[in-house]
C-alpha cells in the first residue's frame, strides 16, 4: 500500500502500479513458493493431488472449477485463495463496481474524474472485501449475479440508454476480486448463457444492452461431479470456458480423517478438561466413514462428508462428558457410546433402499465392521487364549455407557494375562481410559467370535 494515497494525485505520486487480479494473485503465490511458505493452511490431505494442481491454474491465469462431493473442502479451499490478494488495493470512493483509480470502468467514476482530476478521492479496499460467493439455486436471476435495469433510476428522469440507470449484480461488484459460484450445475441454462461473455471478451450485457465493463474478476466454481458431468446440467459452451477441472478427494488415509476431525469438532473446555479420547476410539469413527464410503447400502454418487466423522466425534464427546457429570468423575468414549451415533449419521447419508428403519440397521454393520477392523490393528484374537478361557470358565462382565469407571477396575483384576496386553493400548493408570480399553477389547474378542455377548438395554454382558 504505497502510503495510503487518499487522492489520485497522490496515488500517481506514489508510483503505484495496477495489476489484472490473475497477475496478482499469480504474483503473490509466486513469492509464497519462492518463500516455502504453506498455501492453504489447515488442509489437510491435498498437498500431493488438489493443491499442486491449483497453484498450476493459479500461475496459468485460469478460470478454476472444483470438481467434488459434499464435504470435501471445495469451499474452505477458495476462500483461502483471499490470502493471495494484495492486503488491499485502491479504489475510487464510493464505487460501486470497485473502479481503479488510474483506470476506471464505469461511467459514473470517468465523469468524477474528468470533473475532479487528481483530486478525485480514493479508498483502499481490504482483500477480504474483494471475495463474493453464491449459492446455485434455482430462483436465481440473471439480475442477481450479472445486474438489471433499475425502474427507480428510470423514474428520476435517466434514459434507458443511459449506463447510471443499471443496477449492478453481485459479478460485477466484485470487480477486481474473486468471485465463487457454488454447485454450478444448478445453475439454469439461460443464467449459465449469461456467464459467456464474462468468461471469455470480460464483458456483460443487460436487458439487451452492451455495457462495455472490461470487468476484472477471478471466476471459481464447485460441482459434484455427478451433476457436472452425468447428467447434462451444464452446458458444453460454459465446461469449455473453465481453464481447469480439478478434483477433490475425501481422506486417503485414517490419519488424514483424524487430523480433520480434531482440526474441525467443536471444542468446549469443560468437555477438554474432563475426557480423554484414546487413539483407537478416533480411528473407530474414522474407519465408520471410510467403510460407509464403499458400502454397497449407502449412496455413493452422493458422498459421505467429512461432515459424519465429525459429528459422530462429537457425539462420543458428549457421551463420555453426560458420563462424566452424572458419576463425577473423569471419562474416556467407549464403545459402548457408539450407539449414539445413530442420530449423528442418519442426516447425513443417503441410503440406496427406502426400506422403513434400514438405516439403523446399516449404521450398526459399519460399527462393528470399524471395531473389528480397529482391533485387528491392535491384536489378534488368539493373544487373549488365556482371557477366553477364563471366560469359559464362568467369567463374566457387565459393560455399559452409564457404568462408572470404579466397576470396571474390579473387573480388571480378574484379566489375567490380557491386563499386560491392554497396556499396550493404555498406559496409564487412568480408570476411565482403563475402562474404554476393556470394553475395546472385550467387543473385539466378541466380534472375532470369541466371546459371547448379550445386550439387556443400555448394558452389555459377556461371557464364554
């Protein structure tokens, strides 16, 4: 910002010199990898395959299209891009359309201009006034994005003709910035024909009217791919126009998921000092996305968003903070809390059968699928020979989401050789991690068909 010109004059003093928005922002990505500085913090997961490709459209000066399902960070991933705008830029006071100083598009700032000269006044406009999004739906008008003739203007004597009688839409005020459209496919046909001559001569027309704005607008778009591609809700002159069709992609890893959904839940102090989740818990919630995101029950053209681990982390928090509240005393998620899940996850998966309750039953097979798979990273079932033998014996435990952490520890005596092995997950001498870990892998050994398991209510008895 050469000294915060307030006058035309003075921006010209300061030597200042105007960029294009894609030279700009070019610019500044430029100076970041020069410098090793990261792109997008706080994305995780895409450094070797979306953002690569980004920075590849940003140095080519390309319009972008983010190809992806839901939850996939389509979004957080454009609005990071305002970190490549100059802190702020000037702007001739009181425009509407953002006009540079030493350039101006409109009409209204040429006449300031030629009345004012280098004393006509100027503002500075922050980056993060230069980002615009909107939402495909499909009440949206031509009027909205590109502008529309205002009667008002008309009513105090303006010509029709006349430039001052329009009343711009959001694109154009966006001028000099970058603007997001979101699910661009639902975007109809006729609206989509108005995007043309943006894209491509940088210019609009309204109510049949050539208004000749050189606009300066970075253009990013978002669609699910089956939209954009299956089934015909976008026309091939608008795909033509995007320079680059980049896919994003769910976690590739448990890791990735994890890393997410501790980023991303909903933090609360009181739960933070008073729960503990252990590793294995977060990579249960984890592995239930990543298996709903091939299950043959689920609606995969929809996706399953990051949104579900997320949600579901939360709601094993909550459980274990209502435990710990109720029996005052410390808590860790268990397994036994997983069941709550259900309402976390019905809202955000499509099933491919409408049978009646057949959700329900699909999320409880994704539970005990991640649990198993989660133990079988940990153990194998034959480590526990001496613990199943017990059980034969006449062992028997009580577990349950509502059991204080005490009870478990008097069970915990009686593990024998397996206390050793529940070590190797928990280290602690905590009782409530100690008592997660037992029900971790007393439901193990269960779904390994080692132990038998009977469920009366909220509790959960095993035995031989």
């Amino acid at each position: 910002m050469p000294g915060k010109a307030k006058t035309l004059g003075e921006l010209r003093a300061s030597g200042y010199k105007p960029l294009n928005i894609r030279e700009e922002i070019r610019n500044n990505l430029i100076g970041k990898i020069e410098n090793g500085e990261g792109l997008f913090p706080g994305i995780i997961g895409f450094d070797d395959s979306v953002i690569p490709m980004l920075e590849n459209a940003i140095l080519a000066g390309q319009d972008i299209i983010l190809l992806g399902e839901r939850g996939q960070a389509k979004s957080r991933l454009i609005r990071h891009m305002v970190s490549l705008l100059d802190e702020a830029v000037p702007v001739m006071a009181g425009c509407e359309l953002n006009c540079n100083p030493l350039e101006p598009i409109c009409g209204e700032c040429k006449a300031t201009l030629a009345e004012a000269g280098d004393d006509a006044e100027v503002a500075w406009l922050h980056r993060d006034e230069r980002y615009s999004e909107k939402l495909a739906t499909p009440d949206i008008t031509v009027a909205d994005l590109i502008g529309e003739v205002d009667p008002i203007k008309v009513a105090e004597g303006r010509y029709l003709s006349d430039e001052l009688t329009i009343h711009y839409g959001l694109i154009p005020r966006t001028n000099r910035g970058i603007f997001c459209i979101n699910e661009l496919p639902d975007l109809s046909e006729r609206i989509q024909v108005s995007l043309f001559n943006l894209m491509q001569e940088r210019d609009i027309q309204i109510k049949g009217y050539r208004i000749m704005l050189p606009l300066d607008v970075f253009l990013i778009s978002t669609a699910n791919p089956e939209d954009y591609t299956n089934r015909g809700r976008i026309i091939t002159p608008l795909k033509d126009r995007y320079g680059a069709q980049i896919r994003t992609h769910y976690p590739r890893s448990l890791d990735e998921e994890i890393g997410i959904v501790e980023q991303e839940y909903a933090h609360f102090q009181d739960t933070q000092s008073r729960v503990s989740v252990p590793q294995y818990m977060k990579e249960i919630i984890a592995e239930i996305t990543a298996l709903a995101r091939r299950s043959p029950d689920i609606n995969q053209r929809s996706g399953v968003s990051l949104r579900v681990s997320i949600a579901n982390y939360e709601t094993i928090l909550s459980a274990a903070f209502k435990r710990s509240l109720r029996h005052k005393e410390p808590a860790s998620p268990r397994v036994s809390d997983l069941p709550a899940i259900v309402a976390s996850t019905t809202g955000k998966i499509e099933m491919e059968s409408v049978e009646e309750g057949r959700e329900f039953k699909v999320i409880e097979d994704l539970v005990k699928k991640a649990v198993l798979n989660t133990f079988g990273r940990y153990y194998q079932a034959r480590q526990f020979a001496d613990l199943t033998q017990r059980f034969e014996d006449g062992l028997m435990i009580e577990t349950g989401s509502d059991i204080p952490s005490a009870r478990y520890m008097s069970s915990y005596a009686h593990l024998g050789e397996a206390s050793a092995l529940i070590k190797d997950i928990e280290r602690s001498e905590d009782a409530a991690a100690i008592a997660s870990a037992i029900e971790f892998v007393l439901e193990g050994l269960h779904l390994n068909r080692r132990l038998n398991c009977d469920r009366v209510g909220g509790q959960y008895i095993y035995s031989g």
